[in-house]
C-alpha cells in the first residue's frame, strides 16, 4: 500500500486550515490591490521609511494576493450568474 501510495504521489495528510486570504473576497482583494499599489508608491517617491531591499518585493506578493482574490472571486460569481441566466 505505502509504495502505491509513493508512486502516485497522493498523500493521506491534507494541509491543515485554509491560508489566510481564502475568506475576503473581491472587496477584500481589491483592498489588498490598493494597499500593494500604495506602498509601491510609497516606494518609487522614495518617502521616509521605504528603504529596505525586501519592500518592494513585499509589496509586489500584496498586488499579486489581492489581484488574484478579487480575480477569482468576481468570476466566481460572474460563473453563478451565467448559470442563472441559462435556467
């Protein structure tokens, strides 16, 4: 069982809990997109406290996360919608 279990690469353990993100939806995302685009900002006019070599790559998985949930999110529903539509 164990070397099926190898070969297949299935694993019985799941990932505990969902990642933090999972839950805001498309306001949330469109948040998280403002906030990253602030601080990118923030970066390029080079206000006080924007020195730091990891910032601007903090800032960057900010846009990227929120893109993404607001993204997924809002074809989500657009999917639901269509779904409606055809009934």
């Amino acid at each position: 069982m164990r070397s099926e279990q190898q070969q297949n690469g299935t694993r019985d353990q799941e990932v505990p809990g969902e990642a933090w993100w999972a839950g805001l939806g498309p306001v949330g995302g469109v948040i998280l997109l403002l906030a990253g685009l602030g601080v990118l900002v923030w970066i390029f006019l080079d206000l006080p406290g924007a020195r730091g070599p990891h910032l601007s790559y903090e800032a960057a998985k900010i846009v990227a996360i929120g893109a993404v949930v607001a993204g997924t999110t809002l074809l989500a529903r657009r999917k639901k919608g269509g779904d409606a539509a055809e009934d």
